[in-house]
C-alpha cells in the first residue's frame, strides 16, 4: 500500500468493513499483527484504533480469545443527534518565535468571538449549541478528535493553515464548513472574505490621498488571506503606475507586537514612507503606537490603514481608517451551509461564499 495510514485512518477503514458487513455481527476481526501487517503501520497504531472502536461500542474485546464485532453494531451505526456543533479556532503554531505563548495566541484573538457570535444566532435558530474551541495544528489532541465524534454534528474551521488538520476533521465524517481558510481546497464548503478587492478599494484610496510612498505590514507568511490583501494592495499600485520596493514589505504575524516591531523597522527606511498599508488592525494599532513612541504623529507625519474594523479602531486616536469585515455575517453564512448539511440537502459539490468588505473613512490618513 502507498499510503502512510494514520490510526483513525486504520479506524475508519475497520468501521467500514464493519458496517458493510465485511466483518459479521460477532465476528473475530484479525489479529493486530495481522492489520499490523496489511496496513503497515506499529501495532500501537493498530490497538489505537481498536481502543477507540471499543469504546464507540464497534468491537468488544475478549481476554484470551480476540477481538469481535459488537452485537450492538445495528443500534451504533446510527448516530444520534447531539444538538452541538463544535467551532474550531485553529492556530498554525503554539509558540512563535520563542516570544507567544499559547495565553497570549488566544488573549489577541479579537476578530474571531464576533464571527461565533453569528454563528450562535443560526444554531439557537435550530435548537443547537456552539462549543467553542482552540486548537493548535502542528499538536492535534486525540482526545479532541474523540469529543468532537462523541458530542458534535458538525464542524466549522476558523483560519485552518494545514492540510493535516483538515483531514483529521473530515475523518470524523461530519459536515465540516471552513472560515477564512489558507488550505486550498475544492471539497469543503467555505465562507471567505473579499480579501483582494477591500486591499485593492484601501489601497486605492490612499492613491488617492496623494500618496505614492508606501510601506506594507503583512501577516503570517502561511496566511492565505493575508497573500490576498497583499496581491491587493499590489494591484491598486500596478494600475496605478506605482513601483513597490519588496523591500518595503514586512511580514512577521499577525499580533500587536509584529505590528509595533514591523513599524520600528519602517521608520528606519533611508526614505520614510508617507502611508503604511496593515493587512490587519491589531498590525495597524501596533504600527501606530511605535510612531508615538518614537514622537511621530498619526496622520501628520505618516498615515496608516488597517483590515478588519475591530471594536477598537474606532476607540483609538486617532480612529483608524480600515477596512470592514462582516464578521456576524460570515458566522451566519457558515452555519447556514452547516446546517443545510445537516438537514440533508442533496447538493453534491462543494460551495464558497465571498463575504464583501466596506471602506470605513476615518482619521488616520492625511491628504498630500
């Protein structure tokens, strides 16, 4: 076999062959050298996957004799609702750069309680409740792939960056919807925003501005969103016979602190830019308190943009031109398909929905 077989894969492939009926009712299943061999993968892999069985009442084991087909597989096959649906934030790593924790990933996810917010108005909709969880890709907790089989009828991603993890979820064979995700893919439902076009619209309005002298922040360099508003932003100054010094672009994360940090490199630029493009508001409002710190000021010495219009661009000062991001909306679009899914719509190909953004005119760009 080519395929390098994870346990749940090992697990699935079993579960299969049960309710197939390849395997009988009370039945002795192979031993584990033998899957051991047929699947070549450990017989730790194997026992995994057998343990889990067990316990979803597939197989019973019996000391001495083997391992057999539960009599109870007719009533198990079945799942019953749960009434929950698990939201997953995903985040790509649990430590950056020596300097994150997984406390401070979490404290600065500002956008993402918003989108659930949606979410929960469509589940109560439909007599569900929202679990919300964060996870980390690059460390997927078993035990949370249990509880998500166990207690949940459907999936949605938040930000998923690997292709792993997107095969984990789906392993569970539950509907699964993705938001804002950087694995391409033509299999899954997903609600995305209008990255490119919001980066293109707020580029072009500093153009506009008089600027001609930029500096961009990006975030992650594994964001596919963050490419999109990058591309954007890009576009905005092709078209507008502008040229872009590469090295004008700074890309280390998403958090307040790659924002303050990134600022402090463009200020040492030989030539200070007239605007700085953030890809995201918390790299904006990082960006505008190391212009402070180094006794600038916002717009008068040098204008910045944002992405997203957070609750606190408009508190700052000054209020941050940025750009909007229905977030109820995405989670309502989200759980919509989801629950499409779940009352067994007969759609067989997947679906992408392109959430608009809206250019929200504030304080922090000075006209040239």
């Amino acid at each position: 076999m080519g395929k390098n077989y994870s346990y749940l894969d090992v697990k699935e492939n079993i579960k299969e062959r049960i309710e197939n009926k390849e395997y009988q009712k009370e039945e002795k299943i192979p031993s584990e050298r033998k899957l051991s061999e047929e699947f070549m993968v450990s017989r730790n892999t194997i026992r995994k996957a057998i343990e889990e069985l067990v316990l979803e009442d597939y197989l019973v084991k019996e000391p001495g004799r083997g391992t057999f087909v539960s009599s109870k597989i007719t009533k198990k096959s079945t799942k019953t609702k749960t009434g929950n649906i698990f939201f997953l934030r995903c985040f790509h790593n649990r430590i950056k750069q020596g300097r994150h924790n997984s406390d401070s990933r979490v404290g600065d996810d500002i956008f993402y309680p918003q989108v659930v917010a949606g979410i929960d108005m469509i589940a109560e909709k439909n007599d569900y409740h929202c679990i919300f969880k964060y996870i980390y890709e690059d460390n997927i907790d078993p035990k949370l792939v249990k509880e998500i089989r166990e207690k949940a009828d459907g999936v949605i991603c938040g930000e998923l960056h690997s292709k792993k993890m997107l095969e984990t979820v789906s392993s569970i064979n539950l509907p699964v919807v993705l938001i804002s995700s950087s694995v391409i893919n033509d299999e899954v439902d997903i609600v995305e925003i209008d990255n490119f076009t919001g980066a293109f619209k707020l580029a072009s309005y500093l153009i506009e501005s008089g600027h001609r002298n930029f500096a961009l922040i990006g975030g992650s360099a594994s964001s596919q969103p963050s490419k999109e508003r990058e591309k954007g932003f890009l576009e905005a100054l092709k078209q507008n016979g502008i040229k872009f010094d590469k090295n004008h672009s700074i890309t280390n994360g998403w958090d307040f602190e790659d924002g303050y940090q990134s600022a402090l490199e463009i200020l040492n630029f030989d030539q200070r830019p007239t605007a700085v493009f953030a890809v995201s508001d918390l790299l904006a409002l990082g960006a505008i308190n190391a212009i402070k710190d180094k006794g600038l000021k916002v717009p008068e010495d040098i204008s910045v943009v944002g992405f997203d219009d957070i609750d606190m661009s408009k508190q700052i000062k000054p209020a941050l031109t940025t750009m909007r991001v229905r977030k109820v909306e995405m989670g309502k679009e989200a759980a919509n398909l989801l629950f499409n899914k779940l009352k067994g719509s007969d759609r067989n190909y997947p679906v992408k929905i392109t959430v608009p953004t809206k250019l929200m005119l504030r304080d922090s760009v000075k006209e040239l």
